[in-house]
C-alpha cells in the first residue's frame, strides 16, 4: 500500500516510464526464454541429424562390412570407431550385431555387451531413426542405422553414433553470450526509447501526475462551459482549437468546428475577415445573423511561445436595444417638456389676451394652435395601422420638432397591419428617422424630414427623404460600422446595418440614393402579407 501511494504520487511521465520499463523487461523475458527453448530444440535436432550422417557416413564405409567377416571383428572396427570419434567430436561410435552385441565402444570393457538403447527400427532396414537415451555414458542424443549386404540386402550390422546430452549443453551454452547480448541492446533501445518519451511526455504534461491532469480538466471544463461571456481559441493559422457554449449559441456556429479556419465557419464576412487576421481587438461592435456582439482579441501566449489568439465575445443586442428604448424614452420626455414649456406660454398667450377683452382672437388663436398638433398625429392614426409605429411617429416628430427639424407624413401614406413583427417595423422607422433627422441638422433651412409609405404590385414601399447633403457613397450606407458621426460608447455605424439585417428577415430589400432636389432618400421594400387592417 505504501509504495502504491508513492507511485501515485509520481508524474504522469514517471508513470509511464515505470510501466514501460515492466512492460519491456517482461516481453524481452518471455521472448528471451522462448528464443532459448527453440535454441534448445534446434540444438538437438541438429545435433540427431549431424549423428544420423556421421552413422551413415560409417555404415558406408567397407571396411566395415569387411570386418564383420573376420574371425575377431573388435581388432578392427574398435580403432576405425575410435579415430572416427575423435575426428567429428562425438562421445561414442558403436559398431553392433543386429542383435545389439557390441564390437566397438568408447569403454573396451563394454565390447561384447548389449547396447542400452532402442535397436529395433534400424535392425528393420530403418535408417533414419534418432532418440535420446540414457545408456552407459549417461544421456546421449543419438542415431542407429544398419549396416546392409549389398549382395542380398540384409542387415548384417548396426552402427549408433551420438553425443552426451552435457556435450549439448556446452555448445548451447557458447551460443547464450550472443542471446543475451542482443536481448542486453534490445533492452537498452527499449529503454531509451521510454525514455525519450517519457522527457517529451514531462515537457507536455509539465510534470503533472493523472490526479492533477484529472482535476484540472475538470475544472477547466466545468469553467469553460459556466462562463457567461463567449469564449474561442485559435491557433496561429486560424483555426478553431476550442470553443465553448455561450460562443456557439452567440455566432450560430455548427456542431463540428475544432480544427477548421474561423472564416470558413459561416459567419459574418467582416467578423470571419476580423478575427482570422490574429489581430489584437478591443471592444468591436460586429453583426452576426441575430445578434449585435462585442469583440476582444488578444494573443495567446505560454513560455514565451506564441499559441494563436484568444477571442472573447458579449452579447450587445439587450444592451442595445435598451440603449434605443431610453433614447426614445429621453426623446419623448424632452418632447414632452418642451410641449409643456409651450402649452403654458400658450395658455398664458390665451389668459392675457381674455384678460384684454380680446376673448375672439383668444380662441381664434387656441383653436389654429390645436389644429396644427391635431393635424399630424390624425395623419399618423388615419394612415398607419400598427399601434407601436404610429406612437414612434408621432415621439420622433415631436422630438424633430424641438431639434428644429419638420417631419411630415407624406400624402396618402398607409402602412397595413400584419405586414411584419411591429419589433422590426420600429427598428425600421425609427433607425431611418434617427438618421435622416441628424442628416437634416447638417443641410440648409428649412430642415425636414418626410415619411412616405405605400403598397403597389410588387409589394410594400417606404421611403424616408431628408433636406440634408445626401450621401457620398450610397452604397456603403448599410454595411456595419459605417457613420457620418463619430464613434461612441455604444457603437455607431449599426443602425442602418441593423436595418438591413430586419428587411432581409422578412424576405425584402433596402437601398439607399440621393433625391433629385438634394438629401438622401432611403427606400425600404417588404413583400405584402395578408393585412388585418
């Protein structure tokens, strides 16, 4: 137990290390001791064969058949057998009668002796028959084959040749040295190679054991996917290497994404353009296909080696939208406030005026005075059927009103309920107002703004025209980012974009141009739904 707490302890590369080394030693083991039994077995069969031909060679030989005819046939195959034995380094040649009586041994004292061993296949005419047995010399690997009559073809002599099994092992064990020193370099190749892998696998892993890996993943994991804000990590060529939820749902991105360039992701051209130069980026206002995001990028950096860039992404469109909502709501409050600064001086015009004794030209003045405000805002109620737009119109004149700007509905203008979600159609309007309004403050007296909306045959038109000094370039004026004005908090540049972005969704288009007698006319076209007013 203590020293598997010990061993946990170790780094992950020390582990491995320690593994690979058991796995190696065990392997070469096995294939050690399996290359020594088949350097036995091979021992020994070339040994019965080197036995089988030195038999052979001696049967052959005729002198020997000779010799069986003499009346003491050991005078003369006892000193052949011998200097036979002695020139191919065997332990024993015998030469026997087919029934196994010797006339030749290493040990003169068996001469005349029955041979220890298995006789009856080469007494048969057998000649290739090999065994190992145990006879007088101890246990021998050894061959019998007869010796035949070439005139009639009997067995009229048997020889056996063979080796101790000691002499065996003596030659296998000169054959060791050479087994163990190639198991000694494998075994040190394996070990280098571990090695090598387990510094690499240090550097990788910084030394850090499978608990710490393990607990960091998961916090790391568990952070990644809590954050709030969108997270990407690309490489030095672009890709995507990590991305986390809150950047998939903010950029729409497909469910396999790790590995591809960040521009080949479908998004926006710009933001794809943008984060794939690796640049570093500081709060950027960028559209995506529903959301206005803000965009930081920096770069990546580890050890003083460059990884790629870091991008973190907001959603800016609540932000936004709110941003709209409480300008309109200062709007119509400083409407409202100046409505009320002139209803009082006209009232007291009336008072002073009754006070006079001139009560005719009192109500004579009260009533052109609430005709002129009746008038726009009977307009606006008469020709425009969505109750959120026609309340926009008549804030955003009022508004118009105190910057010194006139904005009039054009004759006959009719805009039909159902015609889109109100939310867009207020995004529309009140974007085109906003900035044909500041348009109209840069132009010439007398300012205004006009506000034409119609159905024909290929659908729905609105126009918005202005008195001011038109366009430069109408048709940069709905890509992201562009603005007559300068930069703010928030991010100019986007309401046009924004613009186009509620037109498209509706399956309609947007241009921009400049009107015959100056200013800029911005014309807004949205297929014809079935209206409810």
């Amino acid at each position: 137990m203590i020293l598997l707490r010990l061993v946990r302890r170790w780094s992950l590369a020390a582990q491995l290390f320690a593994l690979q080394a058991a796995l190696v030693a065990l392997v070469l083991g096995g294939v050690g001791a399996a290359t020594y039994l088949q350097f036995v077995g091979d021992n020994e069969r070339e040994t019965a064969e080197e036995m089988l031909g030195v038999a052979h060679t001696l049967a052959a030989v005729p002198d020997v058949a000779a010799a069986l005819d003499d009346p003491d046939p050991s005078a003369v195959l006892q000193p052949l057998t011998e200097r036979v034995r002695a020139d191919t380094a065997t332990d024993f040649v015998v030469v026997m009668t087919p029934a196994g009586v010797r006339y030749s041994h290493t040990d003169p004292a068996e001469i005349g002796r029955t041979f220890i061993g298995t006789i009856g296949p080469a007494a048969a005419g057998n000649t290739t028959f090999t065994e190992t047995y145990t006879g007088t010399l101890g246990p021998s690997v050894r061959a019998v084959v007869p010796v035949v009559d070439p005139a009639d073809g009997r067995v009229v002599a048997l020889v056996s040749v063979g080796r101790t099994v000691t002499a065996v092992s003596r030659e296998l064990a000169g054959r060791l040295p050479l087994l163990l020193a190639v198991a000694a370099a494998a075994l040190g190749a394996a070990a280098l190679g571990s090695w090598l892998v387990s510094r690499w696998l240090r550097r990788t892993t910084h030394d850090m054991g499978p608990a710490e890996l393990s607990r960091m993943y998961e916090y790391y994991d568990t952070v990644l996917h809590s954050v709030r804000e969108g997270l990407l990590l690309l490489d030095r060529g672009g890709r995507v290497q990590l991305v986390n939820d809150e950047a998939r749902r903010l950029l729409t991105l497909p469910a396999e994404t790790t590995g591809r360039p960040v521009d080949a992701l479908g998004l926006p051209h710009a933001l794809g353009v943008a984060l794939a130069a690796g640049e570093r980026r500081s709060d950027e206002i960028h559209l995506t296909a529903e959301r206005i995001v803000v965009v930081n990028q920096a770069p990546a950096r580890w050890a003083g080696r460059d990884l790629g860039t870091v991008v973190t992404l907001r959603d800016h469109t609540e932000l936004r939208a709110l941003s709209s909502e409480l300008e309109t709501i200062r709007g119509f409050a400083q409407s409202l406030n100046a409505q009320a600064h002139e209803a009082a001086n006209q009232l007291h015009t009336v008072v002073s005026l009754i006070e006079l004794g001139r009560a005719e030209e009192a109500l004579t003045y009260a009533t052109a005075e609430l005709e002129l405000a009746r008038h726009l805002t009977d307009a606006v109620l008469a020709g425009i059927a969505v109750p959120e737009l026609a309340a926009l119109v008549v804030g955003k004149a009022a508004e118009a009103g105190e910057r010194g700007v006139e904005l009039g509905l054009g004759e006959g203008a009719q805009v039909p309920d159902g015609l889109a979600d109100p939310r867009d159609l207020v995004t529309i309007v009140g974007n085109l107002l906003d900035n044909a309004v500041d348009a109209s403050l840069d132009g010439p007296e007398p300012r205004w703004v006009r506000l034409d909306a119609g159905c024909d045959e290929d659908g729905f038109v609105l126009r918005v025209s202005d008195s001011g000094p038109g366009l430069d370039d109408p048709e940069a004026a709905f890509a992201s980012g562009w603005s007559t004005k300068p930069t703010d908090g928030l991010g100019r540049g986007l309401g046009l974009a924004l613009v186009r972005r509620a037109v498209h969704r509706h399956g309609g288009t947007v241009s921009a141009g400049n009107a015959p007698g100056g200013g800029a006319e911005l014309r807004v076209r949205l297929p014809v739904r079935e209206a409810r007013a």
